[in-house]
C-alpha cells in the first residue's frame, strides 16, 4: 500500500498590499516595514509573515488558529497609517539614490531636514546606535521635484569654486615669499658692505691712495 504524502503547506493564510505611498518605490523600504511589523510579533511566529513585492503574506498551519488570528490582529493594527513610519538613513539612500556621504552632508547643511532621532539595540550586543530618521512626505517631495540633482549641481559648482580659491591662494603665497627673498637679498649686500670695506681707512693712512 502506498504512503500517504504529508501535506506541509499552510492552511491558513492572509495577505495584505501595502500602498505605494508607504514603500516610495524602495525594496528596502518595503523590508524595512517588514522587520518593524516582525518585531511586533511574538518571536516564535515573526517568519511566518514574509513579503514579496509590496504584499505581505502571514502562513501558518491549522493548529496554529488562535496564534493566527492574534499575528493577523497584529499586523492590521501595524499597517494603519504606515506610510507614517518614519524613514531610516538605508532607506532614504535606496529611495533617493544617494550615497552615505552625501546623506550625512545635507543632513549637516540642512537640506536634509531630520525628525529626529531613534536609538536601537544591535541584535546580539549591548551597545545600542542613534540615528536620524526622516519624514516620508519630505522625502517623497524631494524625490518627485528631482532635488538630488540639484543639490549635486550646487555642490559641484561649490566645489569647483574652493578649488580655484585654493589655488590662487597658494599663488599669492608663492608670490609673496618670492618677493621677501628678493627684497632680503639687497639688504644682505647692504649689511655685508661696510665689513668688505673695513680695511680702506688704514689704506688711506698709508698714502697709497694718493
């Protein structure tokens, strides 16, 4: 007689899709919002909700009805006003398409306006990091009115304007001590003079100059 195959697939499962005013476009983003729902879950069940695309989707197998219909609470409850959440420094970069450098140098400048800060504890160790967060509307705003390249051109232009003050900076500095030698160089002969010519009085006295 045949075994029979045990059936390991889910039996309850539950789908949400999240908005695209809460991803911004950004698979980092939409993982992002991923990991701040797991961490509302009990530990246990955190990977039975995954997500593909900007679909969220909870499985887990028919004994597991009450700890379901809890997780699926759960993530309703997270998924109200998510496009809320604030945005971390790695999904600003993925979402505006800019580097780290450039992040910290307009948050520095202020074109980059922060909402604050938030401090979270790496996984496994005792120190904990602080780092800014921003508004996803402010985000959203600066992606749709192409500030990036913008800001790139300003910083460009910024950069070419210090490099031509430097450089005639280090000129003049050129200049100058070019014209202290050659103003120095006189007075030594001057200075030196009346030693080279320390012996001519006793010369006189002698007559050999008459």
């Amino acid at each position: 007689m045949a075994k029979t195959e045990k059936n390991d697939a889910p039996a309850l499962v539950e789908t949400w899709t999240l908005p695209p005013a809460a991803t911004l476009g950004s698979c980092v983003r939409a993982k992002g919002i991923l990991l701040e729902i797991r961490a509302r879950l009990p530990s246990s069940i955190r990977k039975s909700l995954d997500i593909s695309g900007r679909v969220f989707t909870l499985a887990m197998p028919e004994s597991a009805r009450s700890e379901f219909r809890h997780a699926s609470a759960v993530i309703a409850k997270s998924l109200e006003g998510i496009e809320r959440l604030p945005v971390i420094p790695r999904e600003i970069e993925d979402i505006l398409t800019i580097s780290t450098t450039e992040r910290r140098r307009w948050l520095e400048d202020g074109r980059l306006p922060s909402a604050g800060t938030r401090t979270v504890k790496l996984r496994g160790r005792a120190r904990q990091i602080t780092f800014h967060v921003f508004e996803p509307r402010m985000v959203e705003d600066l992606l749709d009115r192409g500030a990036v390249e913008e800001w790139r051109e300003e910083d460009a232009a910024t950069a070419m304007e210090n490099r031509r003050r430097a450089a005639y900076k280090a000129k003049l500095t050129r200049s100058l001590k070019k014209d202290s030698k050659a103003t120095a160089a006189p007075q030594d002969v001057t200075e030196e003079a009346p030693a080279k010519l320390r012996g001519w009085e006793e010369f006189g006295r002698d007559g050999l100059l008459r």
